[in-house]
C-alpha cells in the first residue's frame, strides 16, 4: 500500500460487494480491519455522504480494489489503470511478478461469473425458489456438496448510511475452505431475465491453474444444487467471465 499515497496511513474500513472476490477480506482479517458486506448501492451512498473523510476507505469491487475519494465514480477502469502503474513504479517490476508475489503469501482466489441471458423469467424465479429452497437445510447441502458449509442464506444488508435493510439480494453458500456459490437475478438485460452464477474457490498450494480448471468442482455442485440447466431449458450460460 505505499505505493499509493492515498493509503500510506493504512486503511480502517473495507466495503466489499457481494459478487466480488474474497481477495480484500484475506489481507484485512489478519490484521482485524473492519468490514461491511454490502451492494453497489450502499458503496455509492457511502461516498455520496462521506467522500473524502473516508480516506481510509478501501473497497472491493469486481477490478482492483479502489479507495473511497471524490472521484467519479464508473471511471474505475481509469482509476484501476493509474492504481496498477503506481504500484508497477513504485516496485519496479511487472503485473505477473506481483500477482504471484501476493498468491505465495496470501494464496489465490480463483473467481468466475457465468451469466445465462433472455432466458424465461419465470424459469429464472423457479431456478431461484429450487436455490432457496436447498440452502434452508445445511445438512443436506453438504451432503450434496461433499465440502462442509459455514453459511448459506438470502443475503440481505444493512445500509452504512441511513440503517435501512435492502432483502434478496442473492443466495449464496460459502463453504469452510473458502469457496463460495452465489446466485443473484437480473432484470438488467433487454430481454427477459438473466440469471447470474458467481464461483470462487482458494488454495494455498495451487497457484498456477487455469481458472476454468479451479473452479471445476465448485461448479459442478452448482449445477447439482440448482438443476438450473434443466430447467431453463439451455446447455450452458451465455457468457463466461
């Protein structure tokens, strides 16, 4: 962090949304940071009314994680762009030497985004209630999964701003080796519904796999638990990410 002087002083606060990458919670948990789980909408409203007094604000979204500032905000590419040369600068060395640098010592999170788009929307609910339905009996979601599970629930959250509870925001299930499956609906696309599928696993050992290879068993259980194929009638999504 000291290649960014914005955060020469630490950070004191993390936000991170929920279809992000675990990456930001590994660096803070050791050294007992705060964090707020939250959504897009609850990031923005936290710069809205803070802005600069939340210097020390780090957030992770779904590029590198970027600090709570006055910039404008859906310019991230811009601000993930200079972020990345000021750290290459300040080392003196290439992206590849960094990444791995940081997977030796924290280990790797290996994450995709499968999107399945204008598929039926109320093919897309029953998906979700076939979801919502598995992950009320823990048990049996390991049982399927074979992996033990540390939470599964509809994610809902908090607002840092004005206290107010946003529900069914996506179901998800993170299991104790610290992959994670999450399901979330869209009404986003021009067409129907888009189902989104978001995978993750870690590995302390396994740096160097193809993501599609990392996450080949967490999406299988995926498929298993939701039996969404079948029923949106489609051999795969629509987009991979």
């Amino acid at each position: 962090m000291v290649a960014l002087l914005f955060l020469q002083g630490g950070f004191r606060t993390g936000l991170t949304l929920l279809r992000s990458a675990y990456g930001l919670e590994i660096l803070w948990k050791p050294h007992g940071r705060r964090k707020n789980l939250t959504m897009w909408r609850g990031i923005v409203r936290v710069q809205e009314k803070w802005g600069c007094n939340y210097k020390h604000l780090l957030i992770s979204h779904l590029r590198f994680s970027r600090t709570g500032s006055t910039h404008v905000r859906e310019k991230d590419g811009i601000w993930t762009s200079l972020l990345w040369l000021s750290l290459l600068s300040a080392q003196g060395t290439d992206v590849e030497t960094v990444l791995r640098s940081h997977w030796v010592q924290f280990g790797r999170n290996y994450y995709g985004r499968h999107d399945y788009e204008g598929v039926d929307t109320e093919k897309a609910n029953e998906v979700m209630r076939v979801i919502g339905d598995q992950i009320q009996d823990k048990k049996r979601l390991e049982d399927i999964s074979g992996k033990p599970v540390a939470t599964a629930d509809n994610f809902s959250y908090k607002d840092p701003v004005d206290g107010s509870v946003a529900s069914n925001q996506g179901l998800r299930i993170i299991f104790s080796d610290g992959s994670r499956i999450v399901w979330r609906l869209s009404g986003t696309g021009s067409q129907g519904a888009t189902v989104r599928l978001y995978l993750e696993s870690f590995s302390k050992d396994a740096l160097s796999l193809e993501s599609a290879t990392a996450l080949k068993d967490i999406h299988a259980i995926a498929l298993k638990l939701s039996n969404m194929h079948s029923i949106l009638g489609v051999n795969g999504p629509t987009v991979i990410t």
